[in-house]
C-alpha cells in the first residue's frame, strides 16, 4: 500500500513541476515577444520619420 501511495506522489509531483515550467516557458516567452514587439514598432516609427 505504501508503494502505491509513494508511486502516485512522484507521478503527480513530476506533473506538477513539468506543468509549472511550462506556464514559467510560456510567461517568458510572452514577455521576450511583447518586448521585441514594442521594440519592432520603435524601429518601424524610427525608419518612416528618419
């Protein structure tokens, strides 16, 4: 019974940790494109008035 127990709570750990860096991967990648994004506009404003 405790085999079980302690098999089931690495599994949902492991689940746990992977579906963390996942959200951590996809707020990090949100931010590097919302910032290039801005930067781009910036640029793209830069060029058409200079």
């Amino acid at each position: 019974m405790d085999i079980n127990i302690d098999l089931i709570f690495k599994v949902l750990m492991l689940i746990v940790i992977i579906g963390i860096s996942v959200k951590a991967i996809k707020f990090i990648t949100s931010v590097v494109f919302k910032i290039a994004l801005v930067l781009f506009i910036i640029l793209l404003v830069y060029k058409m008035f200079i």
